[in-house]
C-alpha cells in the first residue's frame, strides 16, 4: 500500500492526515494552536507553536496510522494563507511573532497606497485589492517596527515566508526556502501574470527582494525532512494554500468548477483555467494550485461570517448549548417565517465590500420564535453564497463562459443537510458533497502524489473523487428569486447611513 502524509496547518490547529492511494484517511492526528491577541484587531501566532504543533501532529498520524517515513511515498503542505513569518536565516528563529491573516494593524499603510492611487496597477498585477489581509503590508510592517529588521533584511540575513514556507525550512534543517504560486499570490507582491515576484511592487513597500523564497509550481520537488524529526526523509512534493488546496482536492481541475468551503466563514473559488480573469464584480483573482508547468487561475469571494452566526445562536443568544443543535431547531419550523437576518457582525465581505454595515434581524412578528430566527440565521449563510456564486456567474459569462452548473462543498457546515438542501434550492443547480470533506488535506495529498508519481495525471484524480450525496433544487426559480430578491432588500438596509 502506498500512503501519502498531508500537514493541515490552520489558524485555530494543526493537523496533519495519511492517506493511502485512493485517498481515503487512514488517521489522523490534531493539536491546538494558542491565539495571541497583543491589542484590539492584532492577531499573532507564536512560530516555534506552528512548528511544534505541526511536527508533533505528523508523528502522531504515522504512529497511529502504525507505519514508517519509509512507507510515505511523499510529503503535501496546506495552510492558512497570508500570515506572515520573518525569520533569522543562520539561527533559524523567528524575530517576531507571525502576522495572522485576520490581523488589520497595517491598515493605514493599505489606505496610504489607496490615496496614492496605486489600487489599479496592484489589482492588475496580482489580482488583488489593497487590503491589510495580505501579507505585503504585514510585512512592512515587521520592518519598519523590528529594531534592527530592516537592516539586517537588506543584509541578506533574514528571511521572510508564508506559513508553508517556514514550515518546509524547518522541515528541510534550513536547506530550502521556497513558497508555491498560491501561497505567493496572496502577499500582494506577485505578479500572477509572470509567475514572479514583482520588483516594482517590492520597491513600493521597501521590500529588500533578498527576503523572498524561491517560487515553485504547487507540484513540485520542495525537498526533503531532515531524517531525524519523523525517522527518514520524506519527499515534499506538494504545497497550496488552504483554499486553493481545497479546490484542487474537490477536483475542481477545469474553468467553471467551483466549490465552497463553510467554515467560520465561507470560501467559494472557481477555476478559470489558464486564462487571467479580472472580476467586474467585487471578487479576486487569485493563482489556483499548479500541477504542471502553465499558470492556472481562479476567482474568490469570502464571506466574513459563516458559520460563526451559529456560535452567535449559541454564545450571543444562548439559543442552542452545541452547535450541532442548530439543525434539529430549524427543522421545528416549515421556514423561516418570513424573518430575514444579515450578520454582517464585522461587515460584509465579498460581493459587497461593506465594511460599515451591521447585523441585522428584519421581518419580526409577534408570533416569530427562536426556532425561526435560527433558521434565519442559518439560511443568511446560504443567502450570502448564492450571492457569491451570482457574483463569479456574472463574470464567468462576460468572459464568454458559462455559469457554473455544480457547487462542490466542504468545510464543517456542509454536514447541515436543511443548509446545503437551501443553498441549493437558491442556486437552482446541484450541490454536492464529497465522500472525503477532508477536501484541504486531501488536496495537499494529491499535489504531493503528482510530483512523486503515484498519480500520472489530474484525470485520475478525478475518477478517484466521489461524492457522498447530492443535493438537487425543489424550489420553482420564481420562488428562489423572489427571496434573492428579499435578501438583497435585507442588505441595503444593514447598511447604516452617514
């Protein structure tokens, strides 16, 4: 049997899954990773946790999985995205905590390139919009406020990584530093057009271009673990941002597949093949992981708060004592009787861009209960991802395209059968679920077994993947446009005037 090893590295935990050559999990193994907080909108990591956590999840899973380094064919990498670590190249410790990607110190920076007027060329190069969630600015930021960082960064003796990269030189015993295309595409300092780093983007945030690891497809020989840390070299042969990894590992291979991830929030991305697309419609361009040689694309939209309005049911309103009541609540009722709520707690994101709104509860009765305003807030998190997926139709369409015809789902709250049967009644197209919802680590898996010759090609990863059910509309689209229609009404009004 030939088992793969994939290392989840998320923001609450890491994880770390052997799967065998099907690609289904044989163990698995989890720690939690602690939050630092430092003032009001500042998120940190500790580096040295992320590694410790990491590589004492990977020994667990191939301890439990009862097999050796020498039974792994190869090594994938996913993590979170944009957290940034800078690190001393001869001692290999981090100056500084890591930059967690929620983190918004380096806000004012993003607004001074705003003013300066620089929002269209970065968009053009990278796909982005100007936002402190990227790495670019988190970045400046270490230098401009680590005593002695920006000197000894010009020097060549620190450098800077995503969280995969600093994963891989600890991994490598410091011989290799290197990111893959979607981890890059995130920092705000790649040029998705040329594969590269971007000098004029690196001179505009004073960015000494001797920090940068070297860029390689997702595919990739990354090099080796030192034999010491999991009893024999394995081979890292795959690397992806979570959700790029996660798109890859729903075998969303071809322009027009998508899938969403309901997490805490909500991630859809839709490959759009070799072709470079810029959203007219309030979403990213981002690279997709690459398996071959040729640049791949795909357009993302983030939804701030998922399934973080069921913590609310449960810790704001004390509705429910586990999350996992939520469905049994709304279920009591046949809909949500006629109750609408937005829960833009911090906003709302992707298509809106709405920072200023706030969460509201519209269409109250005298005779509305809990039960409704659950089921409420549950559909709000199928509401806010039809609105995406009409967002990337409209500009797959534009671009000569057609719509997208399935959404392919992960993430915890996909298990919520009420919600994933909505969000299709929405959408009036399939939505389905895979067998293996372990999609982000699977996608690293897959990468990894492509770079090291398990699997020939990515049409054999599509026989592999199965679905566990799928969903089809019941509502006549009169019906579902109407309520679209509702919910659009129901976000004009969250936002607060003046």
């Amino acid at each position: 049997m030939t088992y793969l090893l994939a290392l989840d590295q998320g923001t609450s935990s890491s994880r770390s899954i052997v799967f065998d050559e099907r690609g289904r999990i044989v163990a698995q193994a989890q720690r939690e990773l602690p939050q630092i907080y430092p003032r009001p909108g500042w998120v940190e990591h500790d580096p040295r946790e992320i590694w410790r956590t990491q590589l004492a999840t990977a020994q667990d899973a191939l301890r439990e999985a009862r097999i050796t380094a020498q039974d792994v064919r190869a090594l994938g990498i996913t993590n979170q995205r944009e957290t940034t670590v800078l690190w001393n190249r001869r001692t290999g410790q981090p100056v500084h905590h890591a930059i967690v990607w929620q983190d918004r110190r380096a806000e004012p920076a993003c607004a001074q390139l705003r003013e300066q007027g620089h929002a269209a060329a970065i968009q053009a190069k990278t796909g982005l919009l100007i936002d402190a969630y990227f790495s670019g600015t988190k970045l400046q930021w270490l230098l401009d406020h680590v005593p002695g960082a920006r000197d000894a960064a010009e020097a060549g003796e620190l450098a800077f990584g995503t969280v995969d990269s600093w994963l891989i030189w600890q991994l490598t015993g410091g011989t290799r530093h290197v990111t893959d295309v979607s981890n890059a595409s995130r920092t705000m300092l790649f040029n998705v057009h040329t594969n590269q780093w971007d000098d004029e983007l690196l001179q505009l945030l004073r960015i000494p271009r001797a920090l940068m690891p070297e860029v390689l497809p997702s595919a990739s020989d990354f090099g080796a673990t030192d034999a010491a840390l999991l009893g024999g070299p394995i081979a890292i042969g795959g690397v992806a941002g979570d959700q790029q990894s996660a798109l890859f590992g729903q075998a969303c291979f071809t322009a027009g597949m998508a899938k969403n991830t309901y997490g805490t929030g909500c991630f859809m991305l839709m490959h759009t093949g070799s072709r470079f697309q810029k959203s007219e419609n309030g979403l990213l361009t981002t690279s997709a992981a690459q398996a071959g040689r040729s640049p791949e694309y795909a357009m993302e939209g983030s939804v701030f708060v998922g399934g973080a309005v069921v913590q609310w049911l449960r810790d704001g309103l004390r509705a429910i004592s586990a999350s996992s009541e939520v469905q049994a609540l709304a279920e009591s009722v046949p809909d949500s009787g006629g109750v609408m709520m937005v829960p833009a707690f911090t906003g709302l994101g992707a298509p809106y861009w709405k920072p200023d709104a706030r969460g509201t509860i519209t269409g109250l009765t005298r005779g509305t209960t809990i039960a409704h305003i659950a089921r409420a807030a549950l559909e709000s998190i199928a509401y806010q991802s039809a609105a995406l997926l009409a967002a990337m139709s409209r500009d797959a369409v534009a671009a000569g395209g057609a719509p997208v015809s399935e959404l392919r789902v992960d993430g915890g709250a996909c298990v919520n059968d009420l919600l994933m049967q909505f969000q299709a009644d929405l959408l009036g197209i399939p939505v389905v679920r895979p067998a293996v919802v372990e999609t982000t680590a699977l996608g690293a898996a897959y990468l990894a077994g492509l770079a090291s010759g398990v699997y020939a090609s990515t049409d054999e990863l599509s026989a592999l993947w199965q679905a566990e059910r799928r969903f089809t509309p019941t509502l006549p689209r009169s019906q579902a446009e109407a309520l679209m229609a509702r919910w659009e009404h129901a976000v004009a009004q969250a936002v607060l005037p003046g």
